[in-house]
C-alpha cells in the first residue's frame, strides 16, 4: 500500500519484502528526494523574495520611485532625524552612494537636510510635508502587496509564517526593516 504526501510516495513495504534490486533503487530515489526536500526552504524563500520584489518594484515605480528610494524613504519616516552616517551604517551602504538618493529625493522636495543640534557638522534627514504625503502612497501600496503576496493564507498562517521568517531573518544577522540589497547597492540605483 502506497500512500502520497508531498509528491512522495510512503509505502507500507518493508524494505526486505522487496527484491535487492529495486531495494537499492528505492533507497537512491529517497535519497536524492531528501536531497531535494533539504534545499526546498533556502530556494522558495530566494524565489519569493525575488518574485517579492519585482513586484513591489512595479509598485513603486508607478508612484516614481525606485526600490531603494523607497527602502530610504521609509527608514527615515520611521527614524527621523539621524545623520546621513548613521543612515549608511543602518543600510550597511557606503556612505558616497547613499549621497545621490539623499540629493535626490531632496531635489524632489520629499526630504530635507536639518542641522544636527547635537553635532552641527552632521544634518539629520527629515520627511517634508511632500515626502509625508509620498510615504502615505508607498505605504499604502506596501499593504496592497503585502496582501497580494499573503493572499492564499490565513490571518493565522500569515502571523505564523511571518513569525518564523522573522526568526530566521534574525537568527541569519539581518536588520529588520532593511533589505540586504543596499550593501550592494550600484550607483545607477542610487540615482
């Protein structure tokens, strides 16, 4: 009796009730699927991730912004008032490549550069009245994404899932709240 979970087949057999043959055939078949079932969590979560962020690049690009722009966007609505520096090291971007989505989204009227009261050689980053307005759109398609991509789940399936993700994320040294994509980020992105 054979039953199915998963796309493998579990028999009721015992391993001497078959012929040698199909014995060490069966046991190599089992053998590559676990082989395959170990690398399923680190590929689907790389799929997704990936699928993930095509899709919410389409999002904000119809709002005009890139997806680093975006990422910059919300970590200073969500921490305002840190340096450019601090900004960086929160990223784990070089400082020199964070300065060109600063000036643009500056030149844009979304955010501005304030005098540091406790270090006037620093300016701290600020949302203007334009970059509020602009971070309400960007949040507000966040949601939608996120709901699209959380979709076939349940609320319960949804806390759980995000749960472990965010267990793994901390487990594996990531900064919550920042994707690991500004380490790498190349100047014609931070244009």
């Amino acid at each position: 009796m054979s039953i199915v979970y998963y796309d493998v087949v579990a028999t009721t057999e015992t391993p001497a009730a078959r012929p040698p043959g199909q014995q060490a055939q069966s046991e190599a078949a089992q053998s590559q699927e676990a082989g395959r079932k170990r690398t399923d969590i680190a590929f689907l979560v790389a799929q997704l991730g990936a699928y993930a962020a095509e899709r919410f690049g389409e999002r904000a690009a119809a709002l005009d912004f890139t997806r680093p722009q975006a990422g910059l966007l919300r970590l200073i609505s969500r921490e305002p008032g840190q340096s450019q520096q601090a900004v960086a090291r929160r990223l784990g971007t070089p400082p020199s490549r964070l300065v060109a989505l600063v000036d643009g989204l500056e030149q844009r009227g979304l955010i501005e550069r304030r005098r540091n009261p406790g270090d006037r050689r620093n300016y701290a980053l600020h949302l203007t009245a334009a970059g509020e307005r602009a971070m309400t759109a960007l949040s507000q398609a966040s949601l939608e994404h996120e709901q699209a991509i959380s979709a076939p789940l349940t609320e319960a399936e949804r806390a759980q899932l995000s749960k472990l993700l965010g267990k793994l994320a901390a487990a594996h040294g990531l900064v919550r709240g920042v994707h690991p994509g500004y380490r790498n980020l190349s100047a014609s992105e931070s244009e």
